[in-house]
C-alpha cells in the first residue's frame, strides 16, 4: 500500500520549514474528531507534533486509538504528540524526542510543560514553552552564565508562570525585580537565552518528520 501522511503542526516547526525535511500534507495543530477523517480518506501515516491544550477540542486518546486499531501508524512528539505518545505507546503509537522521553519517563507531567500562546493566523507562538526554558537556563548553568541557585531560582518562577505570558524577557525582569538575580548580571542572561535558546521542541518535531520519512521510504 502506498505510504500517504498528514502531519499536524505549526507551533513546534513552521509547515514552510516542515515541507523542506518531508513532503506530506500539513495541517494546523489537531484537534479532536479530526483524525477519523484524515483515516478515511487514506492517510496511513499521521504525524502529531502539536495540537490544542486544555479544552475539550484536545485530540481524544480514543481516536489516536481508533487509528491504531486500523492499521494506521501514529507518530508523536515535541508537544501535543509527546503527550499522547507518552500516554498511548503502549498501545502502538510511536513516540520519539526528548520531550516525549520526559513525559514517558515521569520527569514532566503537567500539559502546560509544552503549551504555549499562538498566532491564530500563523500558529506561530508568542510565548516560550517551559520545556525550552528548562533547556536553555540547564545550558546557561553549565556554561556558568548563571549559578546553581539562580538556574533553580529561575526555573521556579518560570513554573509559577501562567504557560501564556512565559517569555525569557519577563522571566529576567521578573527574576531581577525579585532579588533572584543581579542587575549586573540581567542584560547578558537575557542575550544568552535568546540568542542561544535551546529550541527542543523544534529539535523534536523535526525527528518526528524524520521518523514518518523514514516510515515512507519503507513503505514504498
């Protein structure tokens, strides 16, 4: 049978940078009731990298299921899909990338882990995901931009945060105001999470299209 693929994304990667890894059909983050569709007009591969949080238009665990049980491969990671992945591996979907192995692993539970606030036109996110901020002040410890206690410091009052209004400019001007770090110290952390972010989510998606072209090239 010939491999045919939807992806669900927007958020984690653009569908313009997405098309130069893989070709398949790309759509805006999923929501529910919409993979049965998807199913029956053929598509055997579908790739979830990100979908809609905290309502009930989230992708249901029973259609992911639903799909699985017809001999659809489902692939997930970044954010939406690490969830689900992390939720329904055993089950057959598929699951790769760090987040997803955080979820899985217990290292990270709460959805807004990876939520972020989007352009309703672009899907382009205007917050930054935790999971990225947890990356980027790891890296900025080790690289000793930061001390042990200001990473720790930092990264409580970026879980403290409502997932929309996370961004590294107001978690450093928040950080500063509250003492956790210098001022001294505020204008080169912000350059180093800004311009040295580790973008996992990113990193993430791009494994999942790397996965789902792998799946094609077998197929065919």
């Amino acid at each position: 049978m010939r491999a045919r693929a939807v992806i669900f994304t927007g958020n984690s990667i653009s569908h313009e940078d997405a098309k130069k890894i893989l070709r398949a059909n790309y759509q805006p983050p999923v929501r529910r009731f919409q993979l049965e569709k998807f199913v029956q007009k053929g598509y055997n591969i579908i790739g979830i990298i990100d979908g809609i949080f905290f309502d009930r238009a989230a992708v249901g665990h029973r259609e992911i299921m639903s799909a699985l049980d017809t001999g659809v491969k489902v692939i997930g990671g970044a954010s939406m899909g690490a969830l689900r992945a992390s939720e329904l591996d055993t089950h057959g979907m598929i699951g790769v990338g760090k987040v997803y192995e955080w979820y899985r692993d217990g290292v990270i539970e709460s959805d807004d882990e990876v939520a972020v606030s989007t352009n309703p036109d672009t899907f382009e996110p205007i917050s930054v995901p935790l999971v990225n901020i947890r990356e980027t002040l790891k890296s900025a410890s080790a690289t000793g931009i930061i001390s042990e206690k200001e990473h720790n410091d930092l990264l409580e009052l970026a879980i403290n945060t409502y997932y929309p209004d996370r961004s590294y400019l107001g978690l450093i001007k928040e950080g500063t105001k509250k003492g956790l770090i210098p001022e001294d110290k505020r204008k080169s952390i912000l350059d180093f999470c800004i311009n040295r972010e580790v973008d996992v989510k990113r990193e993430d998606a791009i494994l999942v299209l790397e996965t789902v072209k792998k799946l094609i090239e077998k197929a065919d």
